[in-house]
DNA sequence: ACAATGCTTCGGTTACCATCGAAGTATGAA
DNA sequence: TTCATACTTCGATGGTAACCGAAGCATTGT
C-alpha cells in the first residue's frame, strides 16, 4: 500500500485554507512578503510563518532574503502548473468559494495566472490566434505554426529567444472562470510581458486582475477578433475546448 | 481575498492519507467495494465510509450499489487526470513514500495509470511509437499521424470508434516512476484493453501492476522497439520528454 | 423467519495542528 | 547606541477531524 508518490502530503500542504490563499495570491507572479502573504491569508504574520516554513520545506515555494525583508514566490512553473490544474478542476464541478465581490467581474475578465493571461481576454486571445491560423490544436496541445510565428514578430515577440529553452512555448491551461483554454507556456507569458511593456495593461496592487487602458482594450480587441463577432463575452463554437 | 475556486477543499480531501491511499487504489481503474477501499486505506470500515462519504460530496467519487455491494470509482476522468498530474509533481521533487517493498519493481516496469499503460512499459511504447512516426510529439501535446493510424488498425485498433468521442485521442502523462512521459487518452486506454482482450497481460489481484506473459512480453518488445537498443531499462536520447 | 454479510450512523476519545500572544533575532534607520 | 521594522521561535490554547466500538439498516441466502 505504500507505493508510489506522496500525494497526500501535497494535498495536506494545500488543504488549509491560509496556505491556499497564500499560494493564490502568489499565482500573480509577484513575489510577495510574510506580512503580505499574512494578509493575503486572513492570518497574523506568526502564524503565517509557520505556514510559509512548511511551503518551503514541500519545496513549493522559494524564498529570496532581501535586507529586512523575505520575498516568496512559487518555487518554479510547475507548481504554478499544478495549481492551474487544481483550479481547473474545482471550477469544473463548482467548488467556487463564491462570495462574489466587487473585484470579481474584472477578475473574469482578465487576469494574471502565474504569469500569463487568463480569463475572458486570455481565452479570446487564443480563440483568435487558433481562427486565425497562428496556432494549431492538436489532441490537448498547441502548436505555433510559422504563419504565426511571423505575424507574432510584427508585434515584437521575438520566437527565437523562446525555443532555446527548455519550456514549452505554447501550452495550454484550462480558464476557471471561462472553463475553456487559454495560452500558457513561455509564449502566454511573453504575450502578457509584451502588453505591460507596451503599456497596454498594469495590474493592479494586490489582486491578480489585470487592468486594460480603454484605448488599448480597442486594440486588444483588434488584433484578437473573433470570427462570431458581435460583443466580447459569450460566443458560439468551441475552437481549443478543454 | 475569496476569488476563485476552492483548492483548498479538494486539497484537504486528497491530503489525508487513507484518503490519498484510497485514490490511489482507484487509479487501478477497477471500481472496489467500501471494504476493499478501508483495506487499501488501512482503515476500519466505519472510518472508511466517512470518507467515502466526503469524497462523493466533493465529487471526487462516484458510487453504483449493486446488491448488498457499494462500488466506488473515481468520478470521471477529470479526477484521474488531477490526481496523475500530482503525483507526477510529488515525484518530481522526491516525495515518495519510499518503503521500497518487494512489488515495487512490477510496479515500476509496468502498471495501470487509471486507464492506460505507465511504468517502464509505458515510457517505452510511448518512444517507440513516436520514434517510427506514429505519433507526433508537437510542444506537449500528442498526435496520431496517418500512418500510425493504418498501423494500430493491423494490431486491431479502429481509431473511428475513438474519434468521435469528445475525449482526447492522444495525451501525455507523466510517468510518476521514470519521470518521463506515457501516452494516455482514449488511445491509450485502447491499447491496454487490447492487451488485456489478447490475453497478452492481466491485471494483479489488488495493486495497479500489470503483469505480461513471457511470451506476450517478447511479442511486445518486438511490437515496441527503442532505436538505442540493448535491453529495455536504460535509455538514452529523450524523445517526448515531459 | 432467521442468520450472515456489507455498509452506515452515532457517540466518545484522542491527537494533531492552526492560531495567537509574547519574547527573541536580524536588518536598517536615526 | 537606540529605536523601528520584518520576521521567527516558543508556549499555551482551542477546535476540528480522524478514529474505532457498538448499534442500526439493508440485502441476500437458507
């Protein structure tokens, strides 16, 4: 009986509500203090010590000492990886802690997830780079195709850099709000950082929502349409379903 | 603070340990009765209709009585896929719970991931199957090329049948034991049923291992060869890493 | 009708762990 | 040096949930 990973020791460490509030706030890719991630928590910062001790130790979160101060963040992209999953899977069967909140409606429709772009714009992105033919789906995965490697380069995205790593460039991840795909993997990533730079969007101080300016939105919805058009939130067909 | 899906619910229901042990009995894609689950999660019966209990709450679980039985199994596929993707991750950094013990090794050769073929076996079909061209390894996603297609047809694979359905053909499963990947999707849960209905392997009367003939284990190193060839255990060259 | 099996419910016990106050350490500022 | 901030460690407390024994249903077999 006591073969095989040790699973219940991850779920433990992500079964108490004040780690999986920490670990959700730092789903915003930012690294984060003890007392924020207390806040983040509900709890004080003694108790979230305690807490951030045992991440640590489950090799879930890294920690960089920064004079006076302790940044925490995600230990690496597979945890992120792993609580996108998790979120998927609660948001599929309606596990939703749904006290819905004023900041809710921007989270829906765009925000940071790790460190690319979820929600409604995230999964319109992609809708749209597959329609257009930039991105191919095959099976559960995403491919870039060289048309859109091109078109990406007019945008500024330099494919290049990314296919030396070792990362997948395109994956994708399943949107708990919208419970379809958006594009994960190091191009999601520099998509979102390209969009900061350009000074499209900012995010915002504490929570994962990602602001658009009212022009850039514009642009945004230019450069991402979608073939049933006619408004932005509920479309028709399902292209890169799950 | 109270966005978003509730991990730490299903965190909490998979960090207890005869929880945890529970589903990992399930993986075996067989449906067991309460009193087989209290055994594999070193429980009474009473404890282990508790959790049973939270565990369909919570979705995670489905039952069927059938008579004076009750048989559990995992709810859908959705819960193999989370729970495969966590014990990939806990693998991943070295959380094991490593009490060797003597079925270890049939375990790690090959065994059921829910539905489909993992362990050594599993790693190696997947590499043969993309070194000679029947599968297309494209970012992390898989895809059935037109000549595996003709090619699984002669081992008594129609692909139309898997097609159809709204479940991925191919996907890739992190092998937990060789940290390498495995194909799952309706394909590879169609190629162990086929071994299965050739009688070339059978399952094990309480642990996911999956036994081949010796007869039946030739036939399939034969079916499935590595290029690097010389034995089966170590091999260079990483085709369909991660 | 009676016994046996499979499972659930109830009640009480126990153990763990999240929590916070208070005190201790480290870094930086005045 | 002294004070302030950021964080950790210690100790005590309380609540929760895992656990099992015993009793209660339900189904099957004789």
């Amino acid at each position: 009986m006591k073969e095989g990973p040790d699973i219940a020791q991850i779920g433990a460490l992500i079964g108490d509500p004040a780690r999986a509030n920490m670990l959700t706030a730092l789903m915003g890719g930012k690294a984060l203090t003890a007392t924020e991630l207390a806040a983040a928590g509900g709890i004080t910062v003694q108790t979230a010590s305690s807490h951030l001790a045992k991440l640590e130790a489950g090799q879930l979160l890294a920690q960089r000492k920064q004079g006076r101060h302790r940044y925490f963040t995600l230990a690496d992209d597979g945890v992120g990886k792993l609580l996108e999953s998790i979120m998927g899977f609660a948001a599929g069967r309606g596990h939703l802690r749904h006290r819905p909140g004023p900041k809710e409606p921007a989270l829906r429709k765009a925000r940071i997830c790790y460190d690319h772009l979820a929600g409604d714009y995230g999964v319109r992105m992609l809708d749209s780079l597959v329609a257009k033919g930039a991105i191919d789906v095959i099976g559960d995965g995403l491919a870039l195709t060289d048309k859109g490697e091109s078109e990406l380069k007019c945008i500024g995205i330099d494919i290049g850099d990314l296919k030396s790593s070792r990362r997948p460039l395109c994956r994708s991840c399943l949107d708990w709000s919208e419970r379809r795909a958006h594009l994960a993997g190091s191009l999601g990533k520099a998509l979102l950082s390209n969009f900061f730079d350009k000074g499209w969007a900012r995010r915002t101080a504490e929570s994962r929502s990602v602001i658009f300016s009212p022009e850039a939105e514009r642009q945004f919805l230019m450069l991402f349409p979608v073939e049933f058009a006619g408004g932005l939130t509920p479309r028709e067909g399902q292209p890169a379903q799950l």
